[in-house]
C-alpha cells in the first residue's frame, strides 16, 4: 500500500479511537496485521500522531487551559487544583511506564494480547457500568486528591495494547463515584501530559533513525498523519462527551468484545 495513504487511514483510525474506550494503539497494531505493512517502522509513526488527537483537546477545551494556566501564575486556588490533580494522576505512568518500557515494547508486537484485552475490557466496562453510581457533574479542579490518584493507578493498566488509556480512566473514575462527563473530560486532560510524554520518549529513542532516514516512515508521512488524526479527534471529541452524558458506555463496551473476537478468529485463520 501507498505509503501516504497508509498514513491517511492511521491517521483516521487515531482520531477516530484515542478518546474513545477502545484502544487506540490495539486499533494501530491490529491495523499492522489488516493492511500487511511493516510494524517496525511505523512504530515511532503511531505514537507520534497522537499528538494530533492531544492537539485536538487542547482546541477543544482552550478556554479551561487558559483559565487554569492563568490560575497558576495568579496562584488562584482553582488553577493550582487543576494542575496539582493533573500531575499526581500522570506521576504512576510516568514512573511504571519508564521502568516497564521494554516489556511494554515487547507487548506492542503482539496482536493476539490486544484481542484478549478488547474482550476482557469491555466485559469490565459492562461490569462498571452495571454497578457505578455516578456522582454529580464537577470540574476537574474540585476532584479530591483520593480519586485522583486512583485514577492515575488505574492509568497504568493502560500500558498492555488493547486496554484503552480512555478506558482505563475513564472506568476508574467511574468506579469511585465520579460523573460520566467528568470522567470522560478529565481523561481527555490527563491525556495531554501522558502523549506527550510517551511521544517525547519515542522521538527520543528512534531520533538517530528518523535523522539519517533509516525508515521508510518520513517526516511527510508523520505531518499528514498528524493533521488527519487532529481533524478527526476534534469531531470524536464533541461527540462523545455528548453521547456518554446521555447514553453511558455500554455500545463500546459490546463494540470491544465484538472486535476482539473476530480479529482473535481472524489470526487463527491467518
């Protein structure tokens, strides 16, 4: 396939699933498997255009970064609380994902461990939403330091392909009582700080490759990935907080289990 427009669809299959509760980097690696291309060197590709989707967030929500940003340097209360709750729920992945990042890699590789987790996380998305009370609507910034770190830790489970880090934090918030649509904004913040740091990490690893063109992957491929994620995410992003508001998330959850399944029969086929 055009490596251009291999990098069109990842772009669109990015944007369409980080905020969703699907897994975006299972989508990415079972992707590898439907369109046949190398997963080596797309690797650093598929992490670096999740910046576009966290671009997206921070479109979408300018006005409370603003506001919280200004907060910090006037020392307001509410500022300070927005970023106090941000950087103690990205401190456990930060920390695990640094010490892990080589059995993480090794997970990456397999398709197979992505089908399981899409399987087993939408029976616990069915399981939480069946047993979650849903508190009233709060801003990020009033959420107390306990569910905060709760939220944090159940990030990390993101770290196994196929979990979802949307899932993962958004079912923990759920489980502590916290409101859908405070669930699902406060997964989209923290989700700017853990992307950029993951991407930082990556770059960083692979710079010497990307430098001397070593992959066929280009800096062309990354760019119109990165723009088709953004555009894409942007459109997901006002959808979904409206939905889940309403509907709750149980249509992702069979959605996974669906998934999961047929592309765990697929490889078997293969």
């Amino acid at each position: 396939m055009d490596l251009m427009l291999t990098a069109i669809l990842l772009g669109i299959v990015e944007g369409l699933t980080e905020f969703l509760p699907v897994s975006s980097t299972g989508h990415l690696i079972l992707a590898t498997e439907l369109f046949g291309y190398d997963a080596h060197q797309w690797a650093m590709f598929n992490v670096v255009i999740q910046l576009g989707a966290i671009l997206a967030v921070v479109v979408q929500y300018w006005g409370k970064f603003w506001q919280a940003g200004m907060g910090v340097l006037r020392l307001e209360r509410d500022g300070l609380h927005f970023l106090r709750n941000i950087l103690v729920a990205f401190l456990p992945s930060a920390v695990l994902g640094l010490l892990l990042k080589d059995y993480i890699d090794i997970m990456l590789g397999s398709p197979t461990i992505v089908c399981w987790a899409l399987i087993i996380g939408g029976i616990a998305i069915l399981g939480i939403e069946r047993v979650a009370k849903s508190g009233e609507f709060m801003e990020v910034s009033d959420l107390p330091l306990k569910q905060v770190i709760g939220v944090g830790f159940a990030q990390c489970l993101s770290m196994i392909p196929g979990v979802s880090r949307s899932g993962a934090t958004i079912m923990g918030a759920l489980a502590m009582g916290i409101n859908r649509k405070t669930a699902a904004e406060f997964s989209f913040f923290l989700a700017v700080p853990t992307m950029i740091g993951a991407t930082t990490l990556e770059l960083l690893d692979n710079r010497d490759a990307l430098m001397a063109g070593e992959t066929n992957v280009g800096w062309g491929e990354i760019a119109v990935g990165f723009a088709v994620s953004f555009v894409v995410a942007l459109v997901v992003i006002r959808a979904f907080v409206a939905y889940v508001s309403r509907s709750g998330f149980a249509p992702f959850a069979w959605y996974r289990i669906l998934a999961g399944s047929a592309a765990l029969a697929w490889l078997g086929l293969r």
